[in-house]
C-alpha cells in the first residue's frame, strides 16, 4: 500500500519535471522566433515577402505561448492535487504508526 502512494508521488514529480522540461524548451524557442522576427523586420527583403514572413512569424509565437501557457496550468494543477494528496499520505503513514510491530509484541526470554 505505501508502494502504490510511493509510486504515485515520485510519478507526479516526473510529470512535473517533464512538464518543466517542455516549457523551458518552449522558451527557448520563442527566444528563437522571436530573434528571426528582429532579423526579418530589420533585413532588406521585399515588403510584401516582409509582412508574410513577419505574419508567420506572429502565429508561431503566439502558439507556443499558448502552449506554455497551457503547461502552465497543467504545472499548477499537479502541484495542487499533489499538495492534495500529501496530507491523505501522511493520515496514511500516522495511522500505521498506531500499530505495534510483531517484534514487540513478542516477549524474548533467555
């Protein structure tokens, strides 16, 4: 029983982590667009060529906000159902300590 509660926790640390992962590599590549988007306002290309470009470039950097902030949320909601699920654990734990092992149970005599 206390493997399954190990085993849950340590699985929504992963999951928290992993989320960290993707959004920190999310931001890296928001960095990115948004560096190109400098590059494409600044550079000499035909205007009409600019303004797709520059269009684009928007629509990417405004989905992998999106994304972010949709990790985000899901970052937040592990965290509060993990908090929610810490003092269930620990009733768990203090209701096992109530209980006498076998060994002291059994008197020794030598």
């Amino acid at each position: 029983m206390s493997v399954s509660a190990i085993s849950s926790s340590s699985g929504a640390a992963t999951s928290t982590s992993n989320v960290s992962s993707q959004i920190a590599k999310l931001q890296g590549q928001l960095k990115e667009l948004t560096q190109k988007l400098k590059d494409t306002a600044n550079s000499d290309m035909e205007a009409e060529l600019k303004a797709q470009m520059t269009q684009m470039l928007q629509a990417q950097i405004l989905a992998i906000q999106a994304q972010i902030q949709a990790l985000q949320q899901q970052q937040t909601q592990q965290k509060t159902s993990g908090e929610a699920q810490s003092p269930q654990d620990s009733e768990r734990t203090a209701g096992r300590n109530n209980y006498s092992t076998l060994g002291g149970q059994v008197d020794t005599y030598a």
